[in-house]
C-alpha cells in the first residue's frame, strides 16, 4: 500500500507529469492510495501562505478527498516516540510522517529517499 508524502502532492497540485503518471500507476493496482494527516496539514499551511488562498485551499481539499487520510494514532505517537529517542535526523513533522507510514505497513512515496531511509524498517519509494 502505497503513502503519498508532501512532495508528491505538491508536484500533483502544480501538474508535475511525473507525480501524474505515477499516481496512474498506484491506482490501477486497485490498492487504496493514502497520506497522512501531517502532509494535510503542510498541504494546508502551504495553502494558507498562497496569493489565492480560496482557491488554492479548495485545490488541496479536492486532493485530499481523494485519499485514505492515515491519523497519528497511538501506535504510531509510540513509534515516534522510540524513533525520536534515538536521536533521529530527520525533524519532527518527518518523523511523525514516518511513523504513521510504518505502523500502518505503507511504501512511502516521496522524492526524499535518502532523508526517510534514515528510518529503521519504513519501505519508501521514489517516484
């Protein structure tokens, strides 16, 4: 199953032909497609700072609706938790991210590979 991270939908949003194609390939598996509630919220702050923010919230919204929105959830607060103990490089908002990727067993697709494979045991993907 397969997570988008923030960058892939960034690169969906300005009509990257890239991030198009392989969200094609991802849904012509029939698996559910999924991000997070941390990429919501940097979608969302992102939207907040743009010249349009009508239009550009309305443009996240209509993305988002498109896919499952995996939550922080216990399991994945105690996941963060063991990774940030030991002294974890990649900054909170990544690691929350990360964790909620791995305890719901998703590939997280992003073109940050080498930054998440910083995290023991996350299967992550370039697009």
């Amino acid at each position: 199953m397969a997570c988008l991270d923030t960058d892939f939908l960034v690169a969906y949003l300005r009509n990257d032909p890239k991030a198009r194609s392989k969200l094609e390939e991802l849904e012509s598996t029939d698996e559910p497609v999924h991000t997070t509630i941390i990429n919501a919220f940097e979608l969302y702050k992102g939207a907040f700072k743009a010249r349009d923010t009508r239009n550009e919230l309305a443009r996240v919204d209509k993305l988002l609706d498109a896919f499952f929105i995996l939550m922080l959830d216990r399991n994945a607060a105690q996941s963060a938790g063991a990774l940030h103990d030991k002294s974890n490089p990649i900054g909170e908002s990544d690691l929350l991210i990360a964790s909620i990727a791995l305890s719901n067993n998703q590939t997280l697709i992003t073109k940050n590979k080498k930054h998440f494979e910083k995290v023991p045991g996350l299967q992550v993907e370039s697009w």
